[in-house]
C-alpha cells in the first residue's frame, strides 16, 4: 500500500485523543486508496488523507454520542420527578399512608440500579442497539401500566419495576456510547452536557405534570406521557443506529496508575453462562481497596440523595405553597441541576481532571444544603434551597461516572459503575421511605432532614481520603 500522509499540521494527542481544534486525528492505519472517499486522495502515487474532513467527521461523532446521552437523561430525569411531582395525586387517589406511597419511588430507585448491573455484559454479548431498543420498549410499557393502574400497589410495579427496567437499560447504554464515543480531553464537557439532560427534563416536565394531571387526572396524564415518550425515544434510538453505523469510536492511550481489576475474556470465561460471568466480575472489584472505599462512600451519601425530589413538593405545600408554586420548586432545581452537571464535569476538563476531588465537595455541599432545609419556611428561601442542592446535586450526577473513568480506566469504568448499582440499591431505595416513616411516627420532616444531611458530610471525608489515596499512587508511580 502507498504510503500515507495527512494534509494538515500533526495532532496534538492528550490521552490518545484528538483534540478537537486539531485538525487531524492520530491514523495508525489506513485502508487503500478509494478514488470515492473524500478523505482521500491519490497523488504522484501517494495516498493522502484530507485531515479537516477527518476532524469534522470526530467532532461529528462526539456531538452524536452527547446528544443521545442528553436525550435519554431528558427522559430519566423527567421519571424521576413523577414520584415527586404526583406524590399528592397519588395520595388523594388511593388513600394510603405517606411511607407506602413512597415505596413508589424507591421501588423504582431499586430497580433502577438493580437494572444496570447485567446491561455492560448484555451489550458486550448482543451490542448498543439491541439493548436500547429492549429500554425504550419497556419504559413505554411501562407508563401504558402506570396509566391503567387500578390500585397503588400496581402502580408500585407498573412504575417501580417496569419503567425502572427500561429507564436502567437506557442509562447504561448511554453510559457506554459516551465512554466509547467521546475523546477524553473533552469527556468531561460531553458527559456534563448529556447530564444535563436529566435537570432538562425536571425543569421542563414538572409542570407540565402538574397542570396535566390537574386537568386530566392521573390516568390521562401517563398516557398522554406514554404516547410522547414512543415517539421521543424512536427518534433517539434512530440517532443511535447512525452513530453505530458511521461513528469514530475513540480510545485512551492513558490508563489509570494502580489497577487490580481486570476484565474477563479468556476462553475460560466464555464456556461459562453469561449469569456466573457476571456474578464473578460484579464480585471481582470489591478486592479492589479504591472501589471499596468508593462503594462505602457512595452507600452512605446516597441515602438521602433523593428525599428532596420525592419529598419536596410535599414538605413545602405542609408549609402553606400552593401546589403550582411546589413544582415551580422542582423547576427551579431542574435548571440549575442542568447548569451544575455541565459546569462540575467541565471544571475538570480545566482543571486537567480531578474529578474526585470535586465530587467531593459536591457532596459536601449536598449535606450542608439538606442540613439547612429545616429552616426554610418562605418561597423565597425554598427557592434558594432548590437552587443551591440542585447545582451540587447535579455536579455529583454527571461526576460520578468521570470518577470512574479516572480510577478504573475507559474500558472497564461502565462495568465500575454497574457495579456501584448495587449502592444505589442498598442504600437509596430506602432512604425516602425512612424519611416519610419518620414524618408519619413525629409528624416532622426535620429530623429526617438533618439525618440525611449529617450522613452526606460522612460521605464526603470517605472520598476525600479516597482522592489522597489515588494520588499518592500515582505519586509513587512516576
């Protein structure tokens, strides 16, 4: 084959990725010239490559995979706020007690998390695109069961495991797409911004909910939501055939300093059943001390982290706030949770990628803004509240899977992370039954509040610690 060449000034590689103001990518390998593809060119013999044709093509695959992970977080965040947003509606439509009412939410919190574990192995086995389609399949069944629900306790599983199944397996795919198709100098910016997807859809959704279900009832509304959400998420799903068939994935040359798990693709492991596969693997990283440190971590700040979404809107209207005014709350947090996933995810890229230390102090600042919602009594203050847990909230959600990155490397940070569903599971799913158990025994929310707020700044000296472990690694390393 005639030797290859690039038109263009060479790249600057940072982490075996293009940058992106570059205008030419790192080529190892080129197939023979072909006198139709635009990128190339033969000339005196010499086969060229038009590098400004290449980049646009990178930059085209970045923004593909950032705007499917965008769209499936508009369709997550905005599930996540029903159970917050309809808490008084499905109140005053079946009549049970505040704690079961809230098994809703949880259920779908668990299963949620539960849902994730398999999906890394699922996708490596049958790919993105089947298993994104398996996603959106259930999450519409799901709210056609929600919409015909005759009692609470279908809705506990129509909404809670059904819906939760397929919002799980869409979370990950889109896990994946982003840490296959995103270079990792501007990783942080691509994930922030598809975070940003979930404040998105709390912001844009909550009242439409709210006025929906107030005009309609609860049935019409999850119907209306079913029917929008089909169409919605066959136009993403198109998007993720294309990226599929015409994207650049990318691959980081760095890789994390100190590293004891491995992935699995031995012969061996391939004559075993896909479940003992992924039991071992999922087993495997908590022989890992920074995974443990970073599971326990986790485990205790996630208690809480979704009481303030399911039971906000409830604890302001026990204040004397119309209901309209409580989702103009959920709003509020959606937007500037939107504004801090990008701005927390961005900082890193700046910063050269601490990402850990800055989950760190977003969730320290998660606790100080929980400890501080017992005090609020007007509109005004709830909505300083919303403002400031949701920018760090929001920062912890687009985080958290740059962290992985960072100590676990790019091909092994998705199945990192499904492992870490299992502290979603163990721990979020009861933090906000907990919390309503505790109103309905004092009638109070403060202590639960404070509860929850205390355990948040734990959490933040585990990852802390965590951090200064990770960088005296690295220290001794170099």
């Amino acid at each position: 084959m005639a030797a290859a060449t690039t038109t263009g000034p060479p790249a600057e590689v940072l982490g075996g990725c293009a940058r992106f103001d570059d205008e030419t990518e790192p080529i190892t390998e080129l197939a023979p010239a072909d006198a139709t593809d635009p990128d190339q060119e033969v000339e005196d013999g010499e086969l060229k490559v038009h590098a400004p044709t290449r980049a646009r093509k990178l930059r085209a695959t970045a923004v593909c995979a950032t705007a499917i992970g965008c769209a499936t977080m508009v369709i997550n965040g905005s599930t996540f706020m029903i159970c917050g947003v309809l808490y008084s509606q499905l109140l005053s439509t079946y009549g049970a007690s505040r704690a079961k009412t809230s098994l809703v939410g949880s259920l779908l919190e668990f299963t949620y998390a539960g849902g994730g574990l398999p999906v890394p192995h699922l996708i490596s086995r049958f790919g993105i695109v089947p298993m994104y389609l398996v996603g959106a399949l259930l999450y519409v069944m799901g709210l056609l069961g929600d919409s015909s629900a005759g009692s609470l306790d279908v809705w506990i599983f129509t909404h809670g495991i059904v819906t939760a199944l397929g919002m799980a397996i869409l979370f990950m795919c889109k896990l994946e797409v982003l840490y296959t198709y995103t270079p990792r100098a501007h990783r942080g910016l691509c994930v922030g911004i598809s975070w940003a997807g979930g404040g998105i859809g709390t912001a844009v959704f909550s009242p439409i909910l709210t006025s929906t279900s107030e005009a309609f009832g609860l049935s019409a509304t999850m119907r209306i939501a079913a029917a929008g959400s089909s169409v919605y998420l066959a136009c993403v799903f198109a998007l993720v055939v294309l990226l599929r068939r015409h994207g650049h994935p990318f691959k980081d040359l760095a890789m994390p300093s100190s590293l004891a798990v491995t992935s699995s693709n031995s012969s061996a492991s391939g004559r075993r059943s896909l479940l003992h596969q992924m039991f071992a693997q999922s087993m495997q990283w908590f022989t890992n001390t920074n995974f443990l440190i970073l599971f326990a971590g986790l485990f205790i700040y996630l208690f809480g982290f979704s009481v303030p979404l399911t039971h906000l809107p409830q604890y302001v209207q026990d204040q004397g706030i119309n209901a309209m005014d409580a989702s103009r709350l959920m709003s509020i947090f959606g937007v500037v949770n939107a504004f801090g996933r990008v701005f927390f995810a961005y900082l890193g890229d700046c910063l050269g990628g601490p990402y850990l230390l800055i989950f760190s102090g977003t969730v320290l600042g998660n606790g100080v803004a929980i400890l501080t919602l017992p005090f609020c009594r007007s509109f005004a203050s709830f909505a300083a509240f919303a403002a400031g847990c949701g920018l760090v909230a929001g920062g912890r959600a687009g985080l958290l899977s740059l962290v992985c990155c960072q100590l676990f490397g790019q091909q092994l940070a998705s199945r990192a992370y499904a492992s870490l569903c299992l502290a979603f599971m163990l721990s979020q799913t009861f933090g906000s039954p907990t919390v309503a158990l505790i109103y309905d025994e004092s009638g109070s929310y403060d202590a639960g509040f404070f509860l929850v707020g205390a355990l948040m700044l734990t959490a933040s000296l585990l990852f802390v610690l965590l951090d200064l472990r990770r960088a005296r690694a690295e220290r001794a390393a170099d």
